[in-house]
C-alpha cells in the first residue's frame, strides 16, 4: 500500500487462514518512496506537459519499489514466491474523480501491474478500484469490508477511522450493514504545509501543532468546504485538498502564523472526522483509529476531546498496528478476487451491486 499521503510504502505478509477471526501479519515492511520518484507522482496529481510518458515510467518506478518491499519481507519470514499465494497492490493515486465528465468517470492508480508480476514471481492483484466505478460507484472507500470482517462487535456500535492523506471513516454498526466514506482531509494538508514552512515532512507525533493557537476564521472558512456537508457515498483526494484549496483559505486570514495554521489544520482534520461520525454514528461506543496519523498524538486527543462520551482507541490495542491495516486490507482484497468474492460494500460506494474488484497478472 502507498497512499495519499505519499510517505511511502507498506507491506504485510500476511495469513489470513490462520483460524479465527484475526489475520495473521507474518512480517511487515516500510520503505520510504525515492525522492525523485515521490516528486513526480505529486506532480501528475495536476495538469502537466508528457503526462503519458511521465505517468508510464512512474508506474514501472512503483513497481520496481513495491518488489523491493516484497523481496525483503520474503527473505524476513523466510519464504519463497511460491509460498505466497498472491501480492495485493494498491498502486499510487494521481486522479480521483468518481462521477464526473460523463456520468462515470475515473480514478488512477500507477502501477505496472505485469512488471511486478515478473519482479516478484507471484500473481499479482492490482487496479482495485475501477470495477466499482464502472459499477456507479465511488471505487473507496474499500477498506470497510475489510474493516466489518476484523473490528465489528456484535453488542456494540465501533467505528473505524482511517487517517491517511485523506481520512476515511468506517460505521459498523451493532445492527445493519457496515458503511464508510471519506469524511475529509487527514494528513495531506498538514503534511504540505510542514514541508512549505517547517522543513519536515511531517509533524511528529504532533509536536508543532500543540505549539500553537487555532484560528477561528480560517477554521470557519475551511469547515464550509461543500464536501464536508455533503451526504455519502463520498471520496475525495488531492483533486480536492490541496495547495490551491489551502492557500485560497489562508489568504482569506489576515497575518496568519505558520504555527497558528499548522494547529488549526489539524483542527479540522479532528472535527471534520469527528462531526461526521456524530452525525451518521452518535451511539459509537469505540472509534479504532489507524493509518499514520495515528501517530499524532495531538490529533488523537483532541478527537477524544471533540468525542466525549466514545472511547478513542488505536488499532494497535486490538492486535493490529495502525501502520499495518490497510495494507493488511489489499492483502484481504486479493484473496476475496483469488477465491471469485466481492470486494465492494454498496452501502459504502454507491456502486449497483457487489462486484469482485480488481485485475490478475500471473507470475
């Protein structure tokens, strides 16, 4: 998995016969994305000159990244290809646009599927998300099938809440089906302006953050985004939240501190996540949070603060580290297509039907 957030790639080996309800992670690895190639992906995420030729070589880059993660977890547990029955991979988003132009649209995730096929000798699982689309789906969030499968509890409403880039919330309710949807940015904006004025890639464990003061009228400013209002199914991407978005906002604000803003973005990363599960989910007994940003542990208090009432609790405590999920769920999503299952919630996508996700390239 390399997601929005783009600070690189993890993979799990993971068992997910191994009796029980709880999947087995055997090994995990983390590899950060080459810097030349980290840039180019950021780049193809907005109009651009050679976008094919550009798009093309990036994808065989990831490729050549993802078998790198998979030949070092192999020598880690020991294991040989074949003892693997299929690698399921995500691929780097650069376009996200469900529904749009012609009534379908389309989402982009660059990666040589076949390349990676050769690279590693296993069957490979990839391209994931466009089934749904062409279905009439939104094609994410798939991780709450994933989710319903490891978190759900049969007394109580849970809800999970992905911080990535952008931050995806999971409702898996005591009674009815699970549902999901992007409820807002996660990490992307925080991210983008650490590296603009802080010279960091991120805010470690939230440190900076805590440092300064939230700023009303940006935080108003920025919580009218439409997309937080709107209804599910619903996802979004750096398409949305981005450099022009943020900066439209902060020049709104007279004299803002980068400190200041810093603090009131990761504001709204709380509230915007925070709000949504009042609204669709105000019974929550327990949010389980998971993906890098929780390791923020700033983030982290104020959505205990902003949920009162709701337990916050990091994935970690129920025996699957935050960083390991969702590549534990693509791992979860090649086996559903190796074994002819869907993949896809409706209630979460909006998709017609169940629909088994995804394209094999054989080793």
């Amino acid at each position: 998995m390399s997601g929005t957030s783009l600070d690189g790639i993890d993979g799990v080996i993971a068992d997910l016969d191994a009796g029980g309800a709880a999947p087995r992670v055997v090994v995990h690895a983390h590899a950060p994305l080459e810097p030349g190639l980290r840039d180019t992906l950021l780049a193809l995420n907005a109009p651009g000159p050679d976008e094919i030729h550009r798009a093309a070589l990036a994808a065989s880059a990831i490729a050549r990244e993802y078998a790198a993660v998979v030949v070092r977890m192999l020598r880690d547990a020991g294991l040989d290809p074949g003892d693997v029955r299929a690698l399921g991979a995500h691929g780097q988003t650069v376009r996200h646009r469900p529904g749009e132009f012609d009534g379908t649209g389309y989402t982009v995730q660059l990666l040589d599927g076949a390349l990676l096929a050769e690279l590693t000798g296993i069957d490979v699982v990839c391209d994931l998300r466009r089934r749904d689309i062409a279905a009439g789906g939104q094609g994410a969030p798939l991780v709450p099938a994933f989710h319903a499968e490891r978190f759900s509890e049969p007394d109580a409403d849970v809800a999970v809440l992905n911080l990535g880039g952008i931050a995806n919330l999971t409702l898996l309710p005591a009674v009815g089906p699970a549902r999901g949807f992007d409820c807002g940015p996660g990490n992307v904006l925080m991210d983008l302006w650490c590296a603009r004025h802080f010279g960091c890639a991120f805010d470690d464990d939230g440190r900076l953050a805590r440092g300064g003061r939230v700023l009303p009228a940006l935080l108003a400013s920025m919580r009218a985004e439409p997309f937080l209002h709107r209804a599910p199914p619903k996802s979004t991407g750096r398409d949305l939240f981005n450099a022009g978005w943020l900066d439209a906002h902060v020049q709104s604000v007279d004299a803002a501190a980068p400190l200041d803003v810093l603090t009131t973005l990761a504001e709204l990363s709380a509230c915007a996540a925070a709000e949504a599960l009042q609204r669709h989910q105000p019974r929550t007994r327990r949010l389980v949070v998971c993906g890098g940003g929780a390791r923020n542990a700033y983030l982290i208090g104020r959505l205990a603060e902003l949920l009162d009432g709701s337990e916050v609790a990091l994935s970690d405590s129920l025996g699957l580290p935050a960083e390991w999920v969702e590549a534990t769920a693509f791992a979860w999503l090649a086996r559903q297509f190796v074994e002819g299952r869907a993949g896809n919630l409706p209630e979460v996508t909006g998709a017609k039907g169940q629909r088994r996700l995804g394209a094999l390239y054989p080793a």
